[in-house]
C-alpha cells in the first residue's frame, strides 16, 4: 500500500468520524437507568409537561414567586466573580476572570471575561438550589431572602470570602444559607443551615439544580467553522457503577433521568466549560432531569438533585451542605475536586487514548513553555515511537513504487480480464518479494492516536486563546492568514509527485490530484492548533518517505554495480 493510498484512507477515515460524531450527536442517546424505588416521584405541571419527565414531589415550579423586591449580591475571589439573586438565594451570574471572551490584543488589551451562568432569558443559566418540606416551612428556589450587603470581596491576605443569605417564617424556622470562596478555586461551597425555633420537628428535603435555555440554532458555515458547535451540550453526570453519561437536551422527553445515586455529581457541559453540583459522596442522591415550559420558544431544562430526609427537632439545627464547581475543563486537577469529574472533557469511547496523550502534551507544554511547540514535539515523539512500522510502511511504498511501470504493462496485457490480472500480479509480488499489505498495519495502530489526538486539541482548554508565533494569536482559532492550510496542501502535493499514480484506478487518480485543494478548503476553518498538527505531521513524514525511497534506490542500484 503506497503512500498516496495512506493519505486516502487517512482522509476518508477522518470525513468518517466527523460524520460519525455528528450522527451519534443526533441519534445515539443512552438507555434509560433503573426508576429508584426507594424515593417517592411524581409529576409537576408547574415544572413540566412534558410526558415521562419525573420530579421529586414538593419541588416547586417556576410559576409561584412570592411579591416583594429582590437584590442581585455579588461576591469574588481571584478567579470567580459570582452574582446572587436573593430571589431563590441563586446562582445567576458567573464571571471567569481568568478566561476573556476573546484574545487580549494591544487594541484589546482587557476583554470581557467568560460569563458562564447568565440571568438573560435568551441565555438563561442558574444553579439553583432550596429545600422543600411536607410538615412545615421551607425556602425553595423562589422565596426571598436577606443579605447584609450587596458586595462581597476575598481581601488580600484572606482565603475565604462567604455571603449570607437569611430566610425566616413566622412559625419560627429559620434558614441561613451561606455561599463560600476559596482562593484560586472554582468550587462554591453551599451550606443551608435549618434552625428549628418552632414546637414542632421539621422534617424536609434540599436539592439542587441546573436550569438552562439551549444555545440557539447557527446557520451552517458556523455549525462548520465554530469548535463549540462539535463539542458537546447538554447535561452530563456521575455514578460510581455506569460512570459518565450525558443527555443531549433534545432528548429529555425521550430519555429522562431518575436514578438514585451515591456519590455521584450531574454538570451542564459545554466547549471548554462546565457547571455542576457535586453532593456528599455518602449521601443517596435522586438525579433526575425536566423541561419547563416545553411548548415556549424558550423552553428551560434541568438536571436536579434530590437529597435525602432532613430533620431538625424544636430548639436544634440541621445542615445541608453541597458543592458547585464553575469552571474550565482543567485536566489533571478535577478528579481531585470529585471522582470521574475529568471525564466531563467528554473524549468518549477514545479517552484511554487521549488522556495520555493530553498528559503528555502537557509536559511538552511545561519543557517549551509553548504549546505549538509542544504540539510539534508530541508529533516528533509519536514519530519517534512509530518509526519502526512507519519504516515497514514506506519500505514496502518505496518497493511498489518500483514495480509500478510493471504493473501497468501487466493491465495493458490483460485488459478488462480481472482474474488473470490479479493472478499475474500475485506472481510478480511473490517473484519480487513485496507484501502489498505490509503497509497497513501501522495505518491501523496510528490511526486511533490520530483521531485521540484531534479529540484532545478540539477540546483542551489549555490551546484556548494560546498564542504561537508570527501571526497565530489563537491556536484554537483558525489561521487568519491560511499560510498553515495553504502549507498543508504543498506538503501533500509534493507527497503525490514523490508517489506517482502510475497504475492507479483513474477515478482514484482523480480524486487523489484533487484532494490536497479539498483538505486545504476543509482545514482552512479548523483551529490552527490542529491544522499545525496535520502540517508537521505531513511534512516528517514526506521526509521519512522521501529519505527512505532514496535509501532503497540506493541499495538497488548498488545491487546492479556489484
């Protein structure tokens, strides 16, 4: 197998999986989990009417606000600036200050930071969380609460910053709920403290939730050339015994969750960010997911935790505490936050692969200090590491290169008759010593390094806004100038004149003289992160052909001297 036919079956591979991914994105939902018996649901039409959406019961909808005004509460750390609605005591607003929206430029020297959660109805996310109960009074994600302040700041020298949020009833129930910061953290921890001042016990349940308005439809030269539009989005979560698994919104009708789990966590994913609401780990936990508002232009969906029974006798307290975690996929730290959290960088079926290689590419990172440099070098080492099959592969290039003149006066002989074609051919290959397939083994060992590796530079956060030389700003943005797509098609156009195409099927020849134009439109939209990949990829190994083909001439014209 020559290496014309290599790059063929590498770039229709590739069309494969996108198309692939795209398919499973539509139609592949996973099945639906065991309904927990050991919590009672039932249906909510203030939360949903969708037919099969289960919610715990007690959990209000959003239709019973109470009357009265509300304040927004800001509170910020060094990383996180929070906006708190006393209304619900929620999550409204999130600030990454770390991450701006676009790349700091001299013209644009202090962009606008990522807002995660967002209280605009076209872009609506709040985690949500409140406590519901059968015997007595309880602030759910509606009541109004009090705070002493609007503002709230981690001082310097400082590692915490909390806000309170108080909510009292007449019949002598209090509930303080307090949001603390850590420095240099994404995590939010949640403490809703119950204090009973009544005579009789309070009994009752907390949960938590996300609530979200899907990202809008794009046309389809953004569905293409934006990376956001391939990642994955919707709701995700975690249980020790079925691991990760994720529900994209257009299938909650279809395939609502309600399961019962300990020590498990559920997130709204999306491209670089997530959210979630991580419970105890010992706590058993009902997960399940509802639509509100389902026949709105704007219909919300939710992912929500139910806790278990909390009591608080006359005269005594009970807390319940949870964490959110607002932030950036940061591999290698969030397995630490909660168990499986890494998983939510989604690679799937591919992450044995690709975690290692994201590992890896991140001590390159930490040795060059630059990750275009590091993507180079990891594509140097996987090089290095696969020289010996990738020898065998351009050896026996090399050596049917040679037989192609042969070949082809083996069809003018024969004609259209195919089997004794095939026969001759056979007997030359024999003759001559050359194994046709010996090409394609390593087409099939670095093939799924290949497609794990493009899962981890379309979705690492770290090649975001990531600047590499010259002109590239933003290795996770396409090359403004095309100079990478435009150098990627003169390397697989010199990859052609290095194998010539005699004896080629013509339509395969075709579309061979025509596919470095197709590949550098394709790439010319993708992030340059990946486009460098492909580039230097190409180039190494048109120079491992070409040093090898020499090698081999050399040897068989030193063969005829002797």
């Amino acid at each position: 197998m020559n290496q014309t036919r290599t790059f063929l079956f590498f770039a229709l591979m590739l069309v494969a999986y996108l198309l692939w991914m795209e398919w499973e994105k539509d139609y592949v939902t996973p099945p639906p989990a065991p309904t927990p018996a050991a919590q009672t649901t039932g249906s909510n039409p203030a939360d949903s009417s969708v037919p099969g959406a289960t919610t715990p019961a007690g959990v209000p909808g959003e239709a019973a606000s109470p009357a009265g005004p509300a304040q927004l509460i800001t509170v910020t750390n060094d990383v996180l600036r929070l906006t708190i609605n006393t209304r619900g005591g929620s999550v409204v607003r999130s600030e990454l200050l770390a991450y701006p929206n676009e790349p700091r430029t001299k013209k644009n020297p202090d962009p606008a930071p990522v807002r995660l959660l967002d209280d605009e109805d076209a872009h609506f996310f709040a985690a949500q969380d409140g406590l519901v109960s059968s015997s007595g009074a309880a602030p759910d994600h509606n009541a109004l609460f009090h705070a002493d302040q609007t503002e709230y700041t981690l001082a310097n020298g400082e590692k915490t910053v909390s806000v309170n949020l108080t909510w009292t009833d007449a019949s002598g129930i209090k509930v303080v709920k307090r949001y603390t910061l850590s420095r240099t953290s994404y995590i939010v921890d949640l403490d809703q403290r119950i204090e009973n001042g009544s005579s009789v016990a309070w009994t009752g349940n907390a949960y938590q939730q996300l609530q979200r308005v899907p990202a809008a439809k794009v046309n389809w030269f953004k569905a293409y050339t934006d990376p956001a539009q391939h990642s994955f989005f919707g709701a995700a979560w975690y249980s020790p015994d079925t691991k990760f698994d994720q529900l994209l919104f257009a299938d909650f009708p279809k395939k609502p969750l309600n399961r019962q789990i300990t020590g498990g966590w559920i997130s709204m994913l999306q491209h670089y960010f997530f959210v979630a609401w991580i419970p105890p780990s010992t706590e058993a936990v009902t997960y399940t997911t509802t639509i509100v508002n389902p026949d709105t232009a704007t219909p919300r969906y939710i992912v929500r935790a139910f806790g278990p029974s909390l009591v608080a006798a006359p005269g005594q307290s009970v807390d319940s505490v949870a964490r959110l975690y607002i932030g950036p996929k940061l591999q290698g730290t969030l397995d630490a936050i909660a168990p499986g959290l890494e998983l939510t960088s989604n690679y799937g079926w591919l992450t044995i692969i690709a975690q290692p290689l994201h590992w890896l590419l991140s001590q390159l990172h930490a040795i060059s200090g630059n990750w275009g440099v590091a993507i180079i070098l990891l594509v140097l080492l996987i090089k290095a590491v696969l020289f010996k099959l990738t020898d065998a592969q351009f050896r026996s290039g090399a050596r049917m290169r040679k037989l192609q003149p042969r070949v082809q006066a083996l069809k003018e002989r024969y004609g259209d008759d195919k089997v004794k074609m095939q026969q001759a051919m056979m007997e030359l290959y024999k003759k001559e010593k050359v194994n046709p397939m010996a090409g394609c083994l390593p087409i099939l060992i670095t093939f799924p390094i290949f497609i794990g590796l493009l899962r981890v530079l379309s979705e690492s956060i770290e090649l975001r806004h990531a600047p590499f030389f010259g002109w590239i700003h933003d290795l996770s943005a396409s090359d403004p100038y095309y100079v990478l797509p435009v150098l990627y098609m003169l390397v697989t156009l010199a990859t052609q004149r290095l194998t010539p195409m005699t004896g080629m099927d013509p339509t395969q020849a075709k579309m061979m003289k025509v596919m470095p134009l197709l590949f550098g439109v394709f790439f010319a939209f993708f992030p340059s992160g990946l486009v460098l990949y492909w580039t230097v990829n190409g180039a190494t190994s048109l120079l491992q052909q070409w040093w090898i083909t020499r090698s081999v001439e050399r040897a068989d014209q030193k063969l005829r001297t002797t």
